[in-house]
C-alpha cells in the first residue's frame, strides 16, 4: 500500500463562461482543467458522493445496499 497523498480536486466558477472549471492534481503530474456546463457539474458531484458513500460503507464492511 503507498503512503503517497491522494490526488487534489476542486472547483471553481469561470468568469464571463458561467462554467464550472474542475481541476484536478495527481500528485506529481500536471494539473487537468475540465471546463463543465453546470447540469454536468451537479451529475458529477452526485456520481462523486454516491461513490464516496458506497466506499465509507465499504470500508465499515457494510457490503452494497
């Protein structure tokens, strides 16, 4: 198992496009920015949660409900 950090995320909004820029950082590569429309971006940050949720659950040897 690496003890390496996890990679950074974030997300902003674009001036003047009304987009939501996401980055994202792998620890030692360069940066991505992925320019989303703001239905996208909320589609996204659902699939996000979900799976972060099903990974807490998981990791607690919940198993998929």
């Amino acid at each position: 198992m690496s003890s390496a950090p996890a990679p950074i995320a974030g997300a902003s909004v674009q001036p003047g496009t009304h987009q939501v820029m996401v980055w994202l950082y792998p620890v030692g590569q360069l940066a991505h920015l992925i320019p989303l429309p703001p239905g996208t971006a909320r589609e996204l940050a659902a699939q996000l949660n979900a799976a972060a949720d099903l990974a807490e659950r998981l990791s607690r040897g919940e198993g998929e409900k």
